[in-house]
C-alpha cells in the first residue's frame, strides 16, 4: 500500500483484505440484479473522473441517489445509497485536496 492515498472499503474479489487505495475518492454504489439489490463498494481513481478536477458527476445527489463518494478512510463502509439501511455519516465526502 501506497502512503498518502485514501483507504476505501472494497467487495471486489481483486481487492486484498477488503480495501483499495485511490488518489481520488471511495464509492459504495446500489443497482439491482434480477431484482435483488446489488451493493459494490470500491476506489474510484482521478484519472477516471468526469469532468476532470471537479467532483465526479455521478457523485451529485441531483444527478444519482445510487452512488455515494466520499473522501476519507474507509468512508464509503456500511452505506447503501438509495436504501432506508444507510448508516449516518455527519461529514459528507469533500473533493480531495489538489483537485
């Protein structure tokens, strides 16, 4: 692990000891499959995002209710956006510094 990234938690099979590493931000994010709802949590890197030094569109509550960013340790553990079981967190994700 690198010093100086964010720690998200992660429920990819790629990822050792349930945790990613980003320069950008955690994500837990709700779909469905085949009616069942679906929960991924991941890292989601700078290079990747949309628009580019901004906070990633898909993380604007207007634009989706299905994904939550974030941008502390393990920030993005125990939620499921757009779901009543959501735990609280009272400091919502922020853009990283440098961005």
């Amino acid at each position: 692990m690198v010093v100086g990234l964010l720690k998200c938690y992660c429920n990819f099979e790629s990822c050792p000891n349930s945790t990613c590493e980003t320069d950008g931000y955690c994500y837990a994010a709700t779909s469905l499959d085949r009616g069942l709802a679906k929960h991924t949590y991941h890292c989601w890197d700078r290079k990747t995002i949309f628009p580019p030094g901004d906070k990633p569109i898909w993380c604007r509550k207007e634009e989706s209710v299905d994904i939550y960013c974030c941008a502390t340790d393990y920030c993005n553990r125990g939620r499921a956006p757009g779901t009543e079981a959501q735990s609280r967190d009272p400091t919502p994700g922020t853009v990283p510094q440098g961005m």
